[in-house]
C-alpha cells in the first residue's frame, strides 16, 4: 500500500512541476520510453527498473497477441491504458490511467490523448511476438 501512494505521490509532483508537453506527434516508441517502459522494460517485456520494486508481477506487453490466440486485443489494451478497463482479477490497478495524464499533458485536450493512446497501442502491436496481429 505505501509503495501505491509512493507512485502516486510521485506521479502527481510530476504531472505538476512539469509543463505541459507540446502538441507534438510522437511515435508509439517515443510514448513507450517516456510512460511505459520505467515498469515494463525498454523491450516491453516486464523489466522495467521500476519492476524490481512492484509488489505485482510486471506483465510482459510483447506476449499479449500470445495470450490471446495470436491475435492482438487492441480493443481491451486501449481500454487499459486510458483507463476504462481494469484488470480485476488482478486487484487494484498499479498502472497509472494514461488516459488522464494525456489529457493533463494536453491541457485537457481529448483529441490529441486518444491520438496518443492509439499510437501507443499501435506501437504495442508491432512488438508482438510472431507479429501477431
């Protein structure tokens, strides 16, 4: 639990201090580095400096076409990052709710957050294992 209130802690004093990042289009491999792979490894595979110290296994991002028949759910991994869908089988959510902190990094822009989160996902699926698409 202290280590959940850490992060967030962390992640708050972060989202303020910064100023907002320009309207930019980044690659999916660009968002990745910068929110992703402190936790899930700089090849997505669950070994992210930051993992080492979760209380929960990281996941492995480059297998979920794997887990899924080959096919990659873009669907639910876009839910995931943006927030609208947990993992409750998994208990409380670890991973901060992308989804928000694009839209505070884009002074609330909807748009360019969903842009964000798709390339994202896109960049994910790229990864996979096998190419699974």
């Amino acid at each position: 639990m202290k280590f959940i209130c850490l992060c967030g802690l962390v992640l708050v004093l972060v989202a303020c201090a910064a100023p907002p990042e320009p309207s930019v289009d980044l690659s999916g491999e660009d968002l990745y580095a910068r929110n992703c792979a402190a936790c899930h490894g700089p090849a997505a595979e669950g070994d992210g400096p930051v993992a080492s110290v979760m209380t929960l296994s990281v996941p492995n991002l480059r297998g979920l076409a794997e887990r899924n028949n080959g096919v990659f759910p873009s669907n639910t991994v876009r839910e995931y990052i943006d927030g609208r869908r947990t993992a409750n089988a998994h208990g409380d959510r670890y991973m901060p709710v992308w989804g928000t902190e694009f839209r505070l990094m884009e002074n609330g822009n909807g748009r360019n957050a969903e842009a964000r989160i798709n390339t994202l996902t896109e960049f994910l699926a790229s990864i996979q294992y096998g190419g699974g698409r």
